[in-house]
C-alpha cells in the first residue's frame, strides 16, 4: 500500500471511531436534556439530527467540495426514477436512525449496542421471506452465536443470585425496529446499485450518503410531526433556551454525518475482512468507552453478551470466507 494510502487510512479508522463514539455521547446527552424517553421529543431529536447533517450535505453541494473527504462534490444529476429509487432507500435509512437513537438512549448505551448487534439475524430472515435470497449455510450457522449474546445480556441476578429476563422494552423495541429498517436499507441499496448507471450519476459515495440525508430528513420531519407534532413549541423552546441542549443536537448531527462518511471511505483503502474487524472493533470500543464515559460500568452479563454477540457478528461477516477455505468442496461429477 502507497504510504500516502495509509495515512489516509489511519486517519479514516481513527476519525471514523472517535466520530462514532463522540456521536453516542452527543446523542445521549442531547436526549437527556429534553427529558428522556417519555419527553415526548425524542422522534424530534431524531429528525433533527438528520436535518442538521442535510443542511451540512446542502452546504457542501453549494460550495461544491466536501471537507471530510478534501474531494469535489458537485450536485448529482438524477433522472425521476433515480430519485424514486433513492426515497425509498432514504426511507429506510431514516427510521434505522430514528430507531436508533430510541435504542441507544431509552436505556444503557451498552444495551441499544448489543441488539444493534443482531442486525444480521433481521437481515437473513428479511432478505430470505422478502427478496428472496436466504444466506449461505456457513453465515446461517452463526446466527444462533448473535441471538445467545443478546438473551445472556438481558439477564439480570436478583437478590437471591437467581437469573430472570430484564431489560428496557422500549430500546428492545426499538432496536429491533432499528435492524429491519437498516436491513430493508441494505437491500435496497444492494438493488440499486446494480445499476451501474446510477452510481455514475450519484458521482461517489460522498454523494450517495448526502442524498440519504437529504431526503431521509424530509420523509422523517413529516413522520415527526404526525408522532410528536404537539410537542413542537417545546422542542423549539429547548432549542432557544437550553445552550447545551442544542449544542450536543448539533454535535450529535454533524458527528453522526461524518463518521458514516468516514466508515465508506475506509472502503477504498481496505478488504472486506479488514472492514469486519474494524466494525467488530468499533463496537466494542464505543460500548467500553462511552459506559466509562457515563461513570456506569458494565454488569457480567453486558460484558459475556456483548463479547458473544459481537464476536459472532464477526464471524457471521466472514463465514463465507471461512467455508471457501477449511471446507472441503464438493466433486463434480
């Protein structure tokens, strides 16, 4: 690898994993100041983050070079089918965020992560019943791995050191929400990306990620009004006189914009195995740091079911790979 390549890299691995841990903080915090869970403000915070990364993605267009990526960013010029094609891609991807930032801030960060994790299972069971395409027998396999972790991180001893299921329903719920839509997004973008066309009218994956923004903010505003419509005036409000509230919202935005600009660019620069062990990595980064960060450590049961679940998300990730090598292939006639 050309030395000027791995600086890039370097550099895309570190900002991309203090952007995504920086980003839990920010979105923590931000959701705490207007109130938590039953605020009723927490569909707009959501939105909000996302329009704070659109206004930024805007910005980039008029001037027409990205900071993140120091790249020409010119505005993609979409027929009426692409830009069809890209709401519904856009669609997903905002309700897997707004799911998202109900999952990492109802209840423990360490939590939302660890059922964040199993999004492998919702994408096997939504691309086998849905577009058709179960995965292979090696990736299948570890699926169990996932699900143990995120059973064993639900328990709870109580007084009598006797285990039983405890965990918050509405980060479960949430989170889970969370995996089908980042599933369905995956899918679709799998689908559109098929047509190489369209990757030359979007012009790069700075781009792409900026039109998710765009338009994932202008489906999830009208969504936020119908849900928290009645809270606005409050939110508002916060937003004028709470300094912190709307500096870790913006925060919370931008950081979330740039770390998953960040994670496709370290695409170019790696393998598919490398990406594994990095997302791997990540993860187990962000639940450490930020349970440190919050003074709130990690019971047994977060620690054993976040180590199986994630180490079984890296195994899911290279199962393939692992079959194709140590499994013996079957003789053609």
């Amino acid at each position: 690898m050309p030395e000027g390549a791995s600086v890039m890299l370097f550099s895309c691995f570190t900002f991309w994993y203090l952007g995504n841990y920086y980003y839990n903080i920010f979105n923590k915090l931000s959701v705490v100041e207007a109130g938590g869970k039953d605020s009723g403000l927490m569909f707009l915070t959501a939105t909000a983050q996302l329009v704070v990364g659109a206004l930024y993605a805007l910005a980039v267009w008029l001037v027409g070079h990205n900071p993140i990526t120091f790249s020409k960013q010119p505005v993609p010029k979409l027929t009426q089918q692409d830009v069809v094609g890209i709401t519904v891609l856009a669609f997903w991807s905002a309700i897997a965020h707004a799911g998202s930032v109900f999952a990492l801030t109802a209840g423990s960060i360490a939590f939302g992560q660890i059922v964040k994790a199993a999004e492998p299972v919702f994408a096997a069971v939504l691309s086998t019943l849905i577009y058709k395409k179960p995965p292979s027998a090696a990736k299948a396999m570890t699926l169990p791995i996932i699900i143990l972790g995120v059973c064993i991180a639900c328990l709870k001893p109580d007084a009598n050191g006797d285990y039983k299921v405890e965990f918050d329903v509405t980060a479960l719920i949430a989170g889970s929400i969370a995996n089908i839509a980042a599933s369905f997004r995956g899918s679709e973008n799998a689908r559109l990306m098929t047509d190489k066309g369209l990757k030359d009218r979007i012009d790069g994956v700075g781009n792409q990620f900026a039109l998710a923004q765009v338009i994932g903010s202008l489906v999830l505003i009208p969504i936020a009004v119908a849900l928290e419509g009645y809270s606005l005036p409050k939110f508002v409000s916060l937003v004028k006189s709470n300094g912190s509230f709307a500096y870790n919202l913006f925060m919370a935005g931008m950081t979330f914009y740039g770390y998953n600009e960040l994670s496709t660019m370290t695409i170019k620069y790696t393998s598919a195995v490398t990406m594994s062990v990095a997302n791997t990595a990540k993860r187990v980064i962000v639940i450490v740091g930020v349970a440190l960060a919050f003074g709130k450590p990690l019971t047994n049961e977060e620690i054993a079911g976040s180590v199986i679940s994630i180490s079984g998300v890296f195994i899911y990730s290279i199962a393939d790979m692992l079959a194709a090598r140590f499994l013996p292939k079957a003789k053609s006639a």
